[in-house]
C-alpha cells in the first residue's frame, strides 16, 4: 500500500544539473516549433507560460492557462499547438 507520494518540485530530494537540462532541453523541444515561430520567440512564449501557471490563482487548470499564454496571438488552434508538445513528450524527450 502507497502511503506517501513525493514531488521533487525544487530539486531537493533528486539533484540533477539543471543547466545540462537546460541546455539540451530547449533547442530540442524548440525544434518541434521552429515552422511557426523563431527560437526566441518560442522559448519566450514557454518560459512565461510555464512561469505563471505557478502562480495560477485556481480559475482555470494549468493546462487552459498555459495554452492562453502560450497561444495569444497566434493563428493555430490550441489543440495543433497542445499536440506538438505531446508529440515531443512521447517522441523525443528523455532525461538526458
């Protein structure tokens, strides 16, 4: 029986080196998006989508306020853009 589940959510129960993640981590998941974007571009839109659904105040789920974020502006459905991110997820990620 599971009694307790624990999230590493800052990196201290499981220290792996963050700017080697970084570094792989972004140019790889950038090259899922380059058709519809640049690479700053991309990597901004991500980064602050991903920054405030830390501070989600509860009104929608992460998933609709990081899409809101991600997607402002753009002329792609929230889905084409949801699944790309699946694709790399299931196709191209590891934990380097």
């Amino acid at each position: 029986m599971i009694k307790t589940v624990l999230f590493d959510l800052d990196n201290t129960l499981i220290i792996y080196d963050e700017m080697k993640f970084a570094s792989n981590y972004f140019p790889r998941i950038t090259n899922w998006f380059t058709d519809l974007f640049p690479a700053d571009d991309f990597n901004q839109r991500l980064i602050k989508a991903t920054l405030e659904t830390h501070r989600n105040n509860g009104s929608k789920t992460n998933l609709e306020l990081f899409l809101d974020l991600f997607c402002e502006g753009l002329s792609n459905s929230r889905q084409e853009i949801w699944q790309r991110f699946d694709d790399f997820y299931k196709n191209d990620f590891d934990w380097f």
